[in-house]
C-alpha cells in the first residue's frame, strides 16, 4: 500500500486541513511555502495522466473549498501537480500541491538550462 493510502487510512498520522467522502487535504511534512497543503483522492491513482475527469470535477470543487477554508481564495494560491519522473513526482499517488500564504517565486529551471527539452 502506498503512503498516501496508508494517510487515508489511518496508518500514518496526517495533520488534516478538510475531508469528505471521496478527498482530504492535509498538511505537507516538507512544506515549499508558508502554506503547503497536498489534496488527494481517497481511492489510489497512481498520477494526474491517469485520473478519471469525474473525480477531477469533484477534486475542482474540493481544491475551491480548502482555499476558502484557509483564506488563500483570497490572498492566492498555486496549484502543482508533479507527473512522472520528469514531473518529479515522488508519491505515486495522485496530489495537488496548493502553495501560498506568501509570494511565490516562478522557477521552472531545467536540470541542464542549455539542453532543449
Ligand atoms: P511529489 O514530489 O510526489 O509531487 O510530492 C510529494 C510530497 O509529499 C512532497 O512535497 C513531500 O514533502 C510530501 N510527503 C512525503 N511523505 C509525506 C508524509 O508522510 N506526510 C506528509 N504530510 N507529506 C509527505
Ligand atoms: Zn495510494
């Protein structure tokens, strides 16, 4: 099982910003930002390349209402989804990334800057 199922599932403690029956959002344990959630599904998915557009419709909806929930609809947020390797994906479990509380730098460097991807 995966270590983000393990966090749907109690195995691993999370520090939970919301819930409802199909997604949770929690907080990152490295956080890249003063505020740093990771919003998953429930059910495993292994990446965004592999996701149903009927959860995503239900994960919209979510992402909007942790953003309410914390006052980042507000201030603003950045919404980051790592895919495969290139993408830096690490958990293969489907997250978001919702990034804020503070301005954020823009820093897509490649790992060679003079290789043309
Ligand atoms: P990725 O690189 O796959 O897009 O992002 C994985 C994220 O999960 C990283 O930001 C990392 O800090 C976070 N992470 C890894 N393990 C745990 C954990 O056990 N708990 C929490 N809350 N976050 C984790
Ligand atoms: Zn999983």
């Amino acid at each position: 099982m995966c270590i983000f199922c393990k966090i749907v599932n109690g195995e691993i403690p999370n520090n939970t910003v919301h819930e409802n029956e199909q997604f949770l959002a929690f907080h990152d344990l490295y956080p890249k930002a003063p505020v740093h959630i990771l919003v998953i599904p429930k059910q495993h998915v292994d990446c965004f390349q592999d996701v149903q557009p009927e959860v995503m419709a239900g994960m919209t909806m979510f992402i909007q209402e942790v953003a309410k929930k914390t006052g980042l609809d507000k201030t603003g947020y950045r919404l980051v989804a790592n895919n495969g390797e290139d993408g830096g994906q690490e958990v293969m479990h489907l997250h978001f990334h919702i990034l804020g509380g503070g301005k954020l730098r823009w820093d897509h460097s490649h790992e060679d800057p003079h290789k043309s991807i």
